[in-house]
C-alpha cells in the first residue's frame, strides 16, 4: 500500500524526504500564520515536543523561504509537556525555546510554557489560555497545532489508557499513571485539539510505518478507538487536518 492510500482522517502528503517533507510543512504553516494575521491579527499556534519537530523548528526559523512567519504577532503554546523544569533536557520547552522561541523575534509574553512545577499546572495553563484568546462556542481556537505520533499511536501526551484520553470537560489536563510514559505530563485534550482550525501530524522514519498501518486498519474497520490508538482520538471539527509522512513512514521503503 502506498503512503497515499492510507485511510488517516483527512489529507494525506507523501513527501519522498524528510527535506521536502519539512518544506512543505513549513509552507502550509506560514500560509495559516499569514491568513489568521490578515483575519484576526493575531496567530495561536501549537508545538509538540519529541525528536522529530527539533529539526523542523529549526528550518522554519533558519530558511529565507518562510521568513513570512509573522512572528511579531504569533503567540507559541505547548501540546503537552513533561511535569520537569523547563531547564530538564527532557522538557518539551526546553527544545523549542533552544530551536525556535529564541531564535525568532517573538514580543514578551508570546511564548507559553506550561507552569510544570505548581500543583495543578493544567488547570492554571487552561486559565492562561482561555485568557489570552478568542473563544468560539465557548472554546479557544488555535489556528495552527502541530501533532507527532509515537509508536504506540499516542499523541500530545494522550497514552493509550491513560486519565486524560476520556477528559472531555477541560481543555488542558494533568496525565499520570501507569500508562504514562514517565514523567508525569501535562497535555491539550481532544476537545481543545479537535477545535483547532488547521492540525498537522508529522510522523516520520520506517518505524512509524507500522503504527500507521494499525490506524489505518483500525479506521477502515470498526473507526475510531482513542483508548487504544489515542492519535485516532484527533478528529477535528470544522478545521483540517493533514499528515506529513516520509516515504519511510508510509511504508514506501524497503524495509
Ligand atoms: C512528547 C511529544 C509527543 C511526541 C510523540 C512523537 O512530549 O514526547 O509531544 O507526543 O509528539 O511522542 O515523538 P517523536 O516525534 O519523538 O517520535
């Protein structure tokens, strides 16, 4: 099966290489910055953390080809981060702050980290963010939410069977437990994911390529199983969603 047959919920783009994949996602991620700023003049967007964004990050702030990204009016939120300072090599800030926050001309207060250390750091980053957009239909919007999937199908910080997957009444929550993977995290739920207007999976590299194959079993099949495949769980609404695989993660390389 090619990259392009696989059944994902929305638009799927095949890109021979990662570089190619990364220009293109970079593309559609300045076009969404330009049209939230030219409608609303301002842009929310979304980051996660892992391996694959860090080098992603890095062109988009680097390439003279998206030097459009209209920073001054962009504001930086985290997908989910891990419950460390953001000075441990494990937090998700860490990285984008290293690779883009601080590499751009971001104005003061643009960049959100999520307050890792306090009690209930979900609830006062929900507050923040509530605070600092628009709602619609009493939910913030973000315009542009940039998604990766592990192996075991799990996005943001939404593990299989883990207390977040089945949060519906709040936007960010606190994940712990045994199916967490360690440490403690803090993540967006589907109900502030699926509002979003414009999600972006990037899922690269031939190990993925299996996991893309369960979900697009499962979708096939019996539909969505969030508890099982958490990234079936993200469904957006009204917006789109488009995933960005590599030639090696849909499966188009010999193994
Ligand atoms: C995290 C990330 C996480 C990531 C996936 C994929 O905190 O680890 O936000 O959800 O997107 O684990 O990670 P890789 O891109 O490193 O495979």
């Amino acid at each position: 099966m090619s990259g392009n047959e696989l059944k994902l919920c929305g638009r799927v783009r095949v890109l021979p290489t990662v570089d190619e994949l990364y220009d293109e996602l970079a593309g559609a991620l300045m076009s969404a910055a330009e049209a939230a700023v030219a409608e609303r003049g301002v842009f929310h967007m979304a980051l996660s953390g892992g391996s694959s964004p860090g080098p992603f990050y890095m062109r988009l702030v680097t390439d003279p080809r998206f030097r459009g990204v209209p920073w001054h009016a962009t504001h930086v939120w985290m997908v989910d981060e891990r419950r460390v300072p953001v000075t441990d090599d494990r937090s998700n800030f860490k990285m984008i702050r290293e690779t883009l926050v601080d590499q751009v001309a971001l104005p003061v207060g643009h960049a959100h980290p999520v307050p890792t250390m306090l009690e209930d750091p979900a609830g006062v980053y929900e507050r923040e963010l509530r605070g600092a957009m628009n709602l619609e239909g009493g939910v913030p919007v973000l315009d542009f939410v940039l998604l990766g999937m592990g192996e075991d199908a799990h996005t943001a910080s939404l593990f299989a069977g883990s207390p977040a997957i089945g949060v519906r009444d709040r936007l960010i929550a606190n994940n712990d437990g045994p199916c967490v993977t360690p440490p403690p995290r803090v993540t967006m739920t589907y109900p502030l994911l699926n509002a979003a207007r414009e999600l972006a999976v990037l899922v690269t590299g031939k190990k993925k390529a299996s996991t893309l194959r369960l979900v697009d079993e499962q979708l096939r099949g019996k539909g969505p199983d969030p508890g099982r495949l958490p990234i079936t769980g993200v469904r957006p609404g009204r917006g789109k969603m488009t995933w960005y695989l590599d030639a090696a993660a849909a499966g188009e390389v010999d193994p």
